[in-house]
C-alpha cells in the first residue's frame, strides 16, 4: 500500500484506480486542454522544428496505429535505437500509449553493443534510421524492424489514424525497460520501471527542477540514458512545459547560445558539461535561468564554487537508473551538498553506503530475466545503492563515490571523485578524470586522464608539478602516480565522462 504522501501526489496524473497508461498525463490531457502549447522545439544542425501538444498526440497516435496494424502485441518490447530527432521522442510515447514496452538505446552504440541488448532483451521490435540500422550485422529471430526515414515507413503512417485511445494497464506494470551498465554489475541488464513511477518523476520535477506550465526547460541527456527518458520527456510532458532538444553534441559557444535564445529556465545537465563551460559562461548567459541542476555524475566542490562566484547556484541531484527518480537532491540549501531525502522516502545510510526503504513508486520492479540480480539489491528490508556517502545531523548528505569506483592503494581507500576535485582546481587543468590501475606492490594506483586548457604546453615537469600540486593539498598517498594527457575524454553527447571506457583502455 502506497504511504499517505504518495497517495496525495496521485492527484497530479491521470489514474483509473489501479489501472493507468502514463500517456494520459504526458500527452492526452494537454492536448485537450492546452492544444496550442508548444511542447517540444528541436534544433538540429541549425534546423528548428516545433510541435504543440495537439500536434504531438496526434503524431502519437498516428505511431501507435501503425505498431496496432502491423501487428506488434500489447507487452511487446519495442527498442528505440536513433538520435535526439523527434521521432525518438514520439515513438516512446507511441509504444507505451499502445500498450508495450518502450526500451530506449544510446546512438553511439555500435554493432555488438546493440545486438548484445537486443538478444538480453528479447527484442520484439527495432525502430531506427537508415544509418543506424546498418549497424545491425545479424538478424534478430523474430524481430520487426521499423526504419523511421524510410519511404515505405513514411507511407504507411500517413495512413494512420490520428485518434488512438489509450491502451489501460495494471499501474505496476512495465512502461519502462532501461538498459543499463554502470550499477547493474553485468554487461547489460534492463530495468523495468513501472506507469506508477509517474507519481514520483512528476512531483520531483517540480519540488527539484521547479517545473510549472510556463516552464522553457532544457535536459540535455540522450533518452538511451533513464535522465533523457525520465526528466527529459515523460516527467516535463506530464507537468505541460516546454521542452527543448539540441540534437549537436557539446559545443560551449553553441550551448550557451541555445540556452540564451531560448530562455531557458531551467538546466539539468552533466557536471562534465557545467565544466566545460566554465570559463566561457557569464552571468548575463543566465538571465532566464532559475535552476541549473546537475545529475549523472559526482558534481565536485570546485564546479559547484565556480559557479556560486557568478552568483548561480548549481541544485544536485542524485537518483539511479534503479530507483527510477530523483531520491536526494539539494533543493533546499546554498551550500556544497548532494542535499536531503525527497519528501515521503526514507533514506539513510547503511555501513556507509546509501539505502533507501522499500517501497517508493518509481522503485524499479524487476531485472529482465535477471530475478536473483533484482534479489540482490535488497538486504534487510533495506535497497542497497553501493553509492557510499556521508550524513549530517540535519539530514544533508555528501557524497564520496560509487562503492565499486573506490580505489584501494596501500590498504587505502581513495574516492577518484575527490581527486579529479583537487586536479581540476590547478591553473593548466581543463578535464580530468581517476582510475585505479593495477600494481603488484600497492594492489591499485592511481592514474589521472588530463585534458590541459588551451595553449598550455604538456612535459614531464608538468606531470611532476601536478602530482605535488594534489599531494600538498590532498594527500601524500593519494595521488596520481600516472599522469597521461590526452586531448579529450570519452563523453556521451550531453557531456557525461564514459569512465568505463578508460579502464577498457587499461586492460
């Protein structure tokens, strides 16, 4: 049974007792009440191209017909694999209005990534493009393939009705399956979060992100990622804002420049990418903005400091893939901290690490086709992160790293988070990211990925002037003993650091 709390913020969304299809809030209702609302303004390669509510729904509804005509089965699981262009965004609506299971894939994904998720996920449906869908090598048994900027496809869905009624389900029932690597422990596992979830993601985007109707609200995650899916579509388009899309990847200049043209309100975006526009923002780029919120990553004191120089401050937010929505945040406070509980959960700190208190509506309801990894999360009556982190007597917590990111050298245990903090802060560092390598003496040391700011040169000398910089302000134990420079590191295209990626290079 759902606590009191929960059940008073059912009233934001459209439910039908215990049955409901989250489309009726993100999509349905506004379309009938607010047609003429702009819902979503995409910007690709300089092309803008806007939709109002109605005109989304519509176009939903001419997506589910199609999936209904071609004969894809109510539960089927439908894959999304295509870039931040609006047939990614109206094709997860369209496969969850018709009943099925929207599982949103990351376009850089290459041929074995790709199949590898299909094959773990059971693949019933592919919708891509023509470019991406050459990536798929091998033949899926039993797999329809929809490519969007075919002829045939754009034929058959002219065709299509634009009147679809929403397909009803259990509120317990999957909308969800995301594909994840980072916490799952496992080359890929796909979370399933349920229609009920709604409850949780609608009331956060607006404690959290402060989102209202009046809203011009930027996410600059992927949908492949549960932050694009979640913040950056079905949580906005249930509270009726404005979204707004750059399908570009990072670019300072050009970031700054959408953020100004379109005043923005409100920036929920990778603490790589707040770096990596320090140093060319000023606070006249913030002139409409009323929260800028992290997520994704640790966000570091020195990001958070530079940024409360220009007399912005940056909201932290933490949440997994697992937990579905937003379970701390910094909502609430001025100072450096991942900030307190969402309101109506219960989180703590269990030998260090955070856990939270089944069950909360956006809790993921399994792991497909992985039930003794979903049994393992729980442990106690408690839902173990292994994130680690600290609590203050006033109920703020401060994060010190993922449990399987710490890095133990000499019997020590190192956050890289803290780290990559102290790095940043040296005059020539742009970029800086912390892994542990191996040693046979030490177990692990560390090894620091720098990006040096432009015109600086790199040597040896200033690998050594590096590692004293951190040993005299951090730790005589804890610094790099291997400095590699290197001219970029490995993002997503919202500018999230793929460490993952730099120990494949090490090993």
């Amino acid at each position: 049974m759902e606590s009191k709390f929960w059940k008073k913020q059912e009233r934001k969304i459209v439910m039908h007792g215990s049955d409901m299809n989250i489309i009726e809030s993100c999509v349905d209702r506004h379309a009938l009440f607010n047609p003429n609302k702009t819902a979503f303004v995409f910007q690709s390669y300089g092309k803008v191209v806007k939709y109002s509510y109605k005109e989304i729904y519509e176009k939903v509804n001419q997506f589910a017909n199609l999936l209904e005509n071609s004969k894809v089965k109510k539960n089927s699981r439908v894959f999304v694999f295509l870039p931040k262009v609006p047939e990614m965004y109206i094709s997860i609506l369209a496969v969850i209005k018709q009943g099925s299971i929207a599982a949103p894939l990351f376009e850089a994904f290459q041929t074995d990534g790709l199949e590898l998720r299909l094959r773990k996920g059971d693949a019933d449906v592919l919708i891509t493009n023509k470019l991406l869908a050459k990536r798929l090598k091998h033949k899926i048994k039993g797999m329809k393939v929809f490519v969007v900027d075919s002829q045939i496809f754009k034929n058959k869905l002219k065709k299509q009705s634009s009147y679809f009624n929403c397909v009803l389900k259990n509120k317990k029932s999957t909308a969800l399956m995301m594909f994840t690597s980072s916490t799952a422990g496992t080359p890929v596992a796909g979370v399933e979060i349920s229609h009920y979830g709604l409850v949780q993601q609608h009331y956060t985007a607006e404690l959290v992100l402060r989102l209202n109707k009046q809203s011009n609200y930027w996410c600059t995650a992927h949908p492949g990622w549960v932050t694009g899916t979640i913040y950056g579509l079905i949580a906005p388009l249930s509270i009726g804002c404005t979204n707004y899309v750059l399908e570009e990847h990072f670019d300072a200049k050009m970031w700054i420049g959408f953020l100004k043209k379109n005043n923005i309100t409100t920036l929920y975006t990778a603490p790589t990418a707040l770096r990596l526009l320090n140093g060319n923002v000023k606070k006249s780029d913030f002139k409409h903005l009323k929260v800028l919120a992290s997520v994704g990553e640790a966000l570091t004191e020195s990001t958070f400091n530079s940024y409360k120089k220009l007399g912005i401050r940056i909201t932290d937010t933490y949440w997994q893939t697992e937990t579905g929505a937003m379970v701390i945040a910094n909502y609430d406070s001025s100072k450096f901290t991942m900030g307190k509980a969402i309101p109506g959960l219960k989180v703590l700190i269990n030998k260090g690490t955070i856990a939270l208190r089944p069950k909360w509506p956006s809790m993921m309801t399994g792991i497909y086709k992985h039930k003794k990894m979903y049994r393992s999360y729980f442990k106690n009556k408690l839902f173990i992160t292994n994130d680690t982190a600290k609590k203050d007597k006033k109920g703020y917590f401060y994060f010190i790293a993922r449990s399987d990111d710490i890095i133990k050298t000499s019997g020590e245990r190192v956050s890289p988070i803290e780290i990559e903090s102290v790095l940043l802060s040296y005059k020539s560092i742009k970029e800086a990211a912390v892994i542990g390598v191996p040693d046979e003496i030490k177990g692990s040391i560390l090894k620091a990925f720098i990006v040096l700011k432009d015109k600086v040169k790199e040597s040896d000398k200033l690998k050594m002037q590096i590692s004293e910089f951190v040993k005299k302000y951090y730790a005589g134990h804890s610094y790099p003993k291997i400095i590699e420079f290197v001219k970029s590191l490995p993002k997503t295209n919202s500018g999230k650091i793929i460490r993952m990626k730099l120990r494949e290079m090490e090993s």
